[in-house]
C-alpha cells in the first residue's frame, strides 16, 4: 500500500473510525500541533548532549503517541476507543511531568528576566518546542471550548509539559549544551 492513498486530495482527512473531516477541522489542528511538538521534541532530543534529556525527551513523546490517539478520536467514539485496547491520557502521565519540574527546580535552576532563546543549540529546540506545546495547548483548549474535549486531563498535560520544556531549556544552558 502506499503512503499515497488520495483520500485527502479534496481536503478531508480521517479521524478513528473512519470520520471524514476537513483538514482545518479544530480536531485535527489540535492533534496536527501535537504531532509538530513530537517533531520538535525528536529535534531536542537529537540535540541533546545529556542523557539526563534525551532519557527524559523519549518517554514524553510516547506519551503524545498516546495524546494524538484521543484527539484523533471523535468524542463519541472514544468509548469504542477505549474498548478496543486504546490507552486514555491519565493524571498518571502529569505526574511524571511534575516530578520532573521538581526535580530540575532542586537543582536551582533559574533566570532573571526574560529567557532570550539560542543560548545554545540544544536549548534553542527546546524553546521551540515550548512554543510548539503552548499553540498545541491553545487548540486544544479550542476543541474544550466546542464542547469536543471530553477529557481535560491533555490541556493540564499540554500546560505542564511547556512549563517543563522551558526548564529543560534553561537547565542546557546552565551546562552549556
């Protein structure tokens, strides 16, 4: 089969399931924006000179693996979903992300001021992918706002995850990589 198929030649892709929709449907810039945070973070990792990043970068996106899956899901299919062995985003998957904030904050890391990005190369990916999570936020909290988010769990996750990649930014800079 080819990655070529021409179902979209009209401007429609598909959701789970087999819903058509526009390709500037909200749900398909949320999980769009989410899968360019995945790129940008393969980017960061492959950046990284640490592993304390690159063994940190991985798991979160596997974790987007998981998030695209359920916003690429029609909420009234996501029982359907979940039935059929898909994993659901969990408090479980912030958790981690809050561990991480407090583990880096232990170590002091901090800024005065504004954080101007390109200290170095690793932490300019990082602050692009920052900036990649916030609009992936900002979509999300769109498709809330249409009553199409049944699970508010990805906008905490999305907010935290931004609060950590600006960490993990600053935190190369203080070893320069």
């Amino acid at each position: 089969m080819s990655i070529a198929t021409k179902t979209g030649d009209k401007g429609t892709t598909g959701l789970m399931y087999n819903r058509r929709v526009s390709k500037c449907h909200p749900r398909v810039e949320a999980y769009g924006c989410v899968d360019e945070l995945n790129a940008a973070l393969g980017l960061a990792r492959a950046t990284a000179q640490h592993d304390f990043l690159k063994d940190n970068l991985l798991p979160i996106q596997k974790d987007l693996v998981t998030l695209m899956g359920e916003l690429a899901t029609a909420v009234d299919d996501l029982p359907r979903y979940a039935k059929d062995g898909y994993p659901l985003f969990t408090p479980e998957m912030t958790v981690k992300l809050d561990k991480l904030v407090q583990e880096i904050e232990a170590q002091k890391i901090s800024y005065q001021g504004w954080a101007t990005p390109g200290g170095t190369v690793n932490s300019a990916a990082l602050d692009v992918a920052r900036t990649v999570c916030r609009r992936a936020e900002r979509r999300v909290c769109a498709l809330q706002e249409e009553g199409q988010l049944q699970n508010a769990e990805i906008i905490i996750y999305l907010n935290r995850l931004a609060d950590l990649l600006w960490l993990f930014a600053r935190w190369a800079e203080s070893r320069g990589v």
